[in-house]
C-alpha cells in the first residue's frame, strides 16, 4: 500500500468503519472511497458489481454488516443471516473479479463454538455447536471465512479474515432494543443518574466478555493491510486484549465512570448468553500487533462522546 493507493471502506458510518476511518486519515492516505447504503446497497450483487467496475479499488475492508446484541439477534434472525451473508458474498466475489490486491474482512468472536476451551484459538472454529442467540450472524460471518478461505485457494487473492472481540468506542449503537452490553450500560446508568430509579439488568451477571476499543481494532486493521498477507495471517487471526471481566464487574465500572450511586438489580428471568468469550490473541501478538487501549480509558473516552457527541474523544 501507499498513501493515495484506492481503498474501498465499507461501513464507514459504523462503530468499526467510522474508527477505521480516521486512523487511515490520521496515517495519510488520502483516496479513500465511501458509499453510504442509500448510494450502494451491498446486498444487491448487479449493485454492488457495478461499483466495483466503476471505482477499481486496489484495496477493501469490509466493515459493513448488520449488528446486534442479545435481544436483537434472536429477534430478526433472517435479517441477520440473510443481509450478512449477502453483503459477504457480493463485496468479496467483487473484489475477486475486479482485481483488488488485497481484502481485510473484519468478523466477530461470536464465529467459535459456545462451549469451546478458553482462551479462544483460532483452529477452534467448527469445532461444536453455536450459541443459538446470535446463530444466525455467526453463521453468516462463518460463510464470510470459508469464502475468503477458498478464493484465496483456487485464485489465489490475498483476502484476510480477522475476528475481533466485542467491540466498543465513540459512535456506537446505544439503542437499547439493538445495541450489545457496553454501551446498554452506558446508556443505562446515564439515564439512572439523570433520572433516578434502579438499574435493571440481564441475566445474573456472571457471564466473561473481553472488550476492544474501536481504534485499536482500526490500527490492528492498518496493520494487517500494510504489513501481513493471507499466507502470514491464516485462515484468522483474532484481534484482542487477552483480557475479560465478568457483566457484574463491568457494570460496578461503568456504574462508578458515569458517576451513578444507586441500586443495580440483576433480572435472572433474561438469558445470560454465552458463559466466557476470550480471545487467544498470541497469533496476532507474535505478528507484530498489541491493544493499547486501557478498558477504563476506553470507556471513559466513549462515555464523554456519548454524552459530548461532538466533541473529539479518539
């Protein structure tokens, strides 16, 4: 790559894109190509193939993608499998046929077997059964590899797969009926400060999750594009801290960064979802990358952008 190299960004306006975005331009690159879904909708092959023809990207991260937390993806399961799996097909069999040099998909730690040995390594992937509240965007994610996996077999392209752990930062999804567990919390412990009341929150709060500022996964994704090819990276490579906290010990942190001091209630009637999700990141670690980002930095800098939304917090 070099600075005015062609890179296609999709999802651009997402938690990932967005961060994505500004580290290319903090880096110097300087012809990055963005389509909002009104301009380009990826789902659409005769779309998608037609952009492709027209723009010539050299390089794609593919960063666009349906998302959800615990209640949205057993709510709209054909949305998720359906819009994910074709945004996967149409972006890398595009990317295939209109020569672009190298291709960065960006996955989910929701692709490993529920019940797998932690840490997760990547080799575990196909080794057992999903967990069922998110099956249907773990699945597609899955197509999304094996894809990637079997271009880069029978043509040769240099399409890598990375899996990134939960994902959190300035500009997330903070809808309570859509968004994951961090920024549910933020919002909702926010609003108990403003407003009064208790916290009421799912599950029991046992449930491990490791938590990945959304720049460092955006300079993990420079990294993999300048400096790792498909052979280097294997089939995935996971992007991660190597660290989890339970929900319990998440939401005292949260709780104590918004400055809330009233009664959290754990609602055992919801599910808790998957036990532990931690990533085993020695393969990206031994490449060359490491996060920087604290977990209380990260959320104290997405706390004020959530309520400071213009003010610069990356």
């Amino acid at each position: 790559m070099n600075k005015n190299s062609k890179i296609y960004l999709a999802g651009h306006r997402g938690l990932v894109g967005s961060a994505i975005y500004r580290v290319l331009q903090k880096s110097g690159y300087t012809n990055i190509v963005t389509r909002t879904h009104k301009e380009l909708d990826l789902t659409r092959q005769a779309e998608t193939e037609a952009f492709f023809a027209e723009e010539k990207p050299e390089y794609v991260i593919l960063a666009a993608a349906k998302v959800g937390g615990i209640g949205a993806n057993p709510a709209y399961p054909a949305e998720f499998i359906y819009e994910n799996s074709e945004i996967a097909l149409n972006v890398i069999h595009s990317s295939y046929k209109f020569g672009v040099k190298k291709l960065l998909n960006l996955g989910s730690s929701c692709i490993y077997p529920k019940m797998a040995p932690q840490p997760l390594k990547e080799e575990y992937l196909l080794t057992g059964p999903l967990e069922v509240t998110n099956e249907a965007y773990a699945v597609a994610k899955i197509a999304a590899i094996r894809i990637c996996k079997h271009y880069n077999q029978q043509y040769g392209t240099n399409f890598i797969s990375a899996m990134p752990t939960n994902l959190y930062g300035p500009g997330d999804n903070y809808d309570l009926e859509t968004s994951h567990v961090l920024p549910a919390l933020i919002r909702k412990f926010h609003e108990a400060k403003m407003n009064g009341g208790p916290v009421i929150l799912w599950g029991d709060g046992s449930p491990k999750r490791e938590f990945l500022y959304s720049e460092d996964l955006a300079e993990a994704s420079l990294f993999l594009l300048e400096h790792i090819d498909a052979e280097k990276a294997g089939e995935i490579v996971n992007v991660g801290t190597g660290e989890d906290l339970s929900i319990k010990e998440l939401a005292k942190l949260i709780s104590t960064i918004v400055g809330y001091k009233g009664e959290i209630r754990w609602d055992t009637t919801k599910p808790n979802g998957t036990p532990r999700k931690l990533l085993d990141v020695s393969r990206i670690h031994k490449l060359g990358w490491q996060a920087k980002t604290s977990l209380e930095k990260g959320i104290r800098k997405t706390y004020q952008h959530y309520v400071e939304p213009n003010k610069e917090s990356a």
